[in-house]
C-alpha cells in the first residue's frame, strides 16, 4: 500500500513538473494562458527548494495515512458508486476545510503576511505552483483531507482504490488550477471552479477561496468574476 501511495503521488508531480516545463519553456500553450504576463526568468528552479521540501511532507503524511487508515481500508475492488461517491464525499469535505482555513489566513494579517503571503508571490502561475507555499500552510491544508477520511471510516470502510484515486486527482486539480490555462476541454465541467476564478485570486489577493467548488464562494459572496490584469 505505502509504494503505491507515493507512486500515485510521485506520478501526479512528475506529470506537474514536465507540465511546467512546457508551460514555462515552449509556446505549446500559449494561446490558452489568462494572462499575458511574461514568467519570470529562473522561476522554476528558484522555487524548486520549497517544491522539493513540501513534496516531502507530502509523502510523510501519504505514508503516515495508510499507516494509521490501515485498519480501515476496504481493499476489494468498489462498484463505481462506490468508487465515485467516496471521492466526491472526500473532495466535498477537503474543500470546505480548504475555503475556510484559505479566507482566514487571507482575514488574520498576520497569517497573511507571515505565511500565506509566499504563496502570493506567484502572481502568474503556473502547474506546479501548488507547491509553492509555506509549510505550515501546507501542513494546515492535509486536515481538510483527513477529515474527509475520517467521517467516511464513521460509517463504513474507506476504500483503498477510492483513497488512491482521491490523491492522484486532487494532485491533478491543484495542478490544473494553478496552471493559468484555460483549456477547452476542462473549462466546462460542472460545479468545478475553473482555472479563472484562482487566476483571479492570485492577481487580486482576494475572493475566490475555495479551491474544487464555487458554491463555498457564491454562497458567501466571495467569488469575484472579475479577468485577472493582463
């Protein structure tokens, strides 16, 4: 279980670094960026220390789950309702956590200036920038997950296939999300808060908290439409 876990949380980065790399170094995708702000020279392999360390306490807590959930798993194959339902129950929970802690640490200036103000220095982003945060933070926003965990084993097993499958697409939405491109194919899905709204976040230090979904912000009136400056 523990070398597959950091298999599908190696396997998400690595597609997040060779995504940057294209991003940052080609003009494959250019036409669909939401800024035309250039990226700043030598980004990547100045944020790559903080990458590197997160990335690390990422694996921790991956191999720090399965220790602990071990008990708990359910290890046949799930139905795809079950599959799907733990999953979009985890990411319901994951993200409500995230949108409240986010909006907080953006109310409290001192957690702003302190901590989550390194985040913001990314203000075009790119696929890995998800991992540009400060450690605490980082640490902070595992809680939401574990949660999520945490009130399915209340009522039944959590399934390992649900628990993989969980990690590795929410690896890929921080990605998306932070990639500043807005791709046809992915723009439509419904209820996903789309790449636009944490454009808009990281340009205006301000509104569009959650992370998955935009209820959290529609129904309370944080979500700002608003095109991130050019």
């Amino acid at each position: 279980m523990i070398i597959v876990t950091l298999a599908v949380l190696y396997s998400g980065n690595l597609f997040g670094v060779i995504y940057s790399l294209i991003v940052l170094k080609t003009s494959i995708f250019a036409k669909y960026r939401i800024q035309t702000k250039p990226y700043k020279k030598g980004v990547f392999k100045e944020r790559l220390p903080l990458y590197l360390l997160n990335l690390l306490i990422l694996s921790i807590f991956g191999v720090v789950g399965i220790i602990t959930l071990r008990p708990f798993f359910d290890t046949e194959l799930p139905s795809i309702w079950m599959f799907a339902g733990q999953i979009l129950f985890i990411f319901i929970i994951d993200d409500a956590w995230f949108y409240f802690s986010h909006r907080y640490m953006h109310e409290n200036k001192y957690l702003l200036k302190k901590i989550h103000s390194i985040h913001h220095r990314a203000h075009t982003p790119f696929p890995l920038e998800y991992l540009y945060v400060h450690p605490l933070e980082w640490m902070i926003g595992v809680i939401g997950t574990f949660l999520g965990f945490g009130l399915i084993i209340l009522v039944m097993p959590l399934n390992i296939y649900a628990f993989w499958g969980f990690v590795l697409l929410r690896n890929l939405h921080e990605i998306h999300i932070h990639s500043d491109l807005n791709l046809p194919l992915l723009k439509h899905i419904p209820f996903v808060s789309p790449v636009e709204d944490h454009d808009v976040h990281h340009a205006k230090l301000n509104g569009n908290y959650a992370s998955t979904f935009r209820i959290w912000d529609r129904l309370l009136n944080t979500r700002f439409k608003e095109k991130s400056p050019e």
